[in-house]
C-alpha cells in the first residue's frame, strides 16, 4: 500500500454547468489512463458537513429529527451543520449544536474525517464527540422544522443496527463512538454510561 | 420520536438545470414553514451506491487503492461500485467485487443503508459482509486504475481510527462488521477472525 500510481485523468478542458450557494457543477473533457476521452461531471460542496455525539452524563445522546428535502424522509440524526466558508469546523458545530439542541458542551474531540460521495462530491465532513453537557434554549433557524429528543447511547446504536438511523455521518460517529467506549479510548465513566443498556 | 410533523417545504416550481447519466440537478422555487420564498436545489443520483467488507478465512479484508477525482487524493477503500438502473444492490456489488478484486463469496448479508449527503442529495448506499471467499482473476475497467490488498481486519479499522481511510461508506461499514463482532452478531469462527490482531 505504499506506492501511489499517478493521477489517472488527463484534464483537456473545464466548462462549469451551475453555481450557486452552496455548490458548483463542473464538466470536465478527460483522457482516462487507457487514452480515450470522456466527460466527468464533479460536484464541489461549498461548506464542510460537520455532525457531534453530544453525550449527558446519563450516557444519553442528542437526537435531532427533521425532513430531508432531497430525499423526501424524515430522519432522526446527530446534530449537524455546515461551516461557513472560513469558519473553523469545530466553531460551527458547536453554533450548530446550541441552535439545534440548546448545549454547549466542555470537551470535544473530533474523531473522524468522511469524504461523504468521493466519485462525484468533494464533500468533507468533520464528526465530533462531545460530553460534559451544559443545557440553555435551542435557537433554530426560521427555515429549520426540528424535533429534539435526547435517547440512551445503545438505543441509538439499535437504530443504526436496525436501519433506522440512515444518516452517513450519523451513523459513522455513532459506531466510532460505541468502538472507543469498547477499545479503552474514552474516559471510563464516559464509556461505562454508553456501554450501560 | 413518534409524531412526523408534515413536509415543512411547499414547492412552487422545479428547474431542471443539469442531466447527465449519472447525477441530475433541479432547483425548487419554495416556500419554507415560515412562509418566505426561497431557492433550494437537489441533485438526484441516479445510481445506488454499493459497498462490500469481503473477509477471508484468516480474517483479512479486501481493499481498494484508487485515485477520486472529484477531492484529487489516492483512497484505500473497500470495494465499491454503483447499480445500474434496474439493477438489484446485491447483483450490483457481487459484480463488482469480481471485477475489482477478483472475489466470490459463499456468505452476503446487507447489514447498512446509508443516506450520503442527505441535506443536498438524494444518494443511497447499501453495505454489504461477505464471506467464504473464492479466489478469482480481477478484471478491472479501462477506466479504473486499482491497487489491491488484503489487510488482517483490525488493521484497517486502525486506519479508521486514525483517519487515513476517509471514504464514509467503508468507514461506517468496517465498524459496523466490527460491532456485530463484538455483540454476538457474527458467526464464532469469523468474530474471531476479525478481532484477532
């Protein structure tokens, strides 16, 4: 796994299709690495995804529940968000987490990097994990419809287990949290809370 | 978590702004709950993701170096490939870990269904665990440039753990096999396997 091959596109020309807030549709003429020519349409994602396991000292978890436009479901998730263009990852998921669900938090640790659809998106998103949870009033946005619920961790992870919970980031950062609390990576009254049934 | 409170956008007009074979891409003139008008574009994916953690009898799994031109980076991966329209998610990705990695397998159980990047998309993956492995001749696209390796199974999610495989879909896929080895929710001889270092 140590020698990388180079770069296999030879890019010939760049036409962009659509632009806007949040992403920019670009069609580009390549050679692929056989010589022969086609065309790659590449998405680029304007602002990192970010998501937090936000966990009370019960060991219960922050859910939000919303509608997902694109896909036309309701899906409960972690607390997500994305950062603005500048802001810092850990700066907007901490905004995301008091408007969303009312908490700041005393320690948070990122533990995982996603590149959420790398054949056509450079989506990134960045998870956190985040405890010693302090309680004020979730802030909204006017566009945002949420319903808030806080459940035990292994509940959560049930949904995931049972396909409830479909949400990418929400599920990568519920089972890395659920293997730090089984590997030693967690404090030990952090892991014993979310291992509880 | 039990009342879903109605579809909080009302849609005025669709815009098809962009098509190809792959993706598509419309902006909706709507209404939010709050009544204002705003803008809100979706890109429709018209493959199904899928992916596979293949597992071999000593507890390795199969995985795949490739570049992704969207993020520009080289991307150690489990195998993956798109559903054809029409095409069931299982036949899709026992086709594609035959071309890939050269593998059949005996044993397949779905264990995920992730929604990607539901904010913008409308991207499904599913996941796959295979195991009882055959050995075969990989026959890789003209496109595709690949590297193959087989790593012992803790030793990639180690790379999980410390960031160096990214791609969303193998990373909630190789903890999710990784729980379902630690709850009792594999076969005896195959959890250990897994868990072995």
């Amino acid at each position: 796994m140590s020698t990388i091959p180079p770069f296999p596109w030879t890019i010939l020309r760049s036409q962009e299709e659509f632009d806007n807030r949040w992403l920019r549709l670009t069609t580009h003429d390549v050679l692929n690495v056989a010589g022969n020519p086609h065309l790659y349409s590449t998405i680029h994602i304007k602002r990192a995804a970010t998501g937090v396991v936000a966990i009370d000292a019960a060991g219960r978890v922050a859910l939000v529940g919303q509608h997902r436009f694109p896909l036309r479901i309701y899906s409960w998730e972690v607390p997500e968000g994305g950062a603005e263009p500048g802001e810092a990852p850990l700066e907007a998921i901490q905004r995301e987490l008091k408007e969303e669900a009312g908490l700041t938090a005393r320690h948070w640790q990122q533990i995982l990097t996603l590149h959420l659809s790398n054949m056509l998106t450079d989506e990134v998103a960045y998870g956190f994990l985040a405890h010693g949870l302090t309680e004020g009033e979730a802030e909204p946005e006017e566009s945002e419809v949420l319903a808030l619920d806080r459940v035990p961790f292994q509940r959560a992870l049930a949904m995931v287990d049972a396909g409830t919970i479909t949400d990418a980031i929400s599920v990568a950062l519920l089972l890395r949290v659920d293997r730090m609390a089984r590997t030693g990576d967690l404090p030990a009254d952090l892991a014993r809370a979310i291992l509880a049934d």
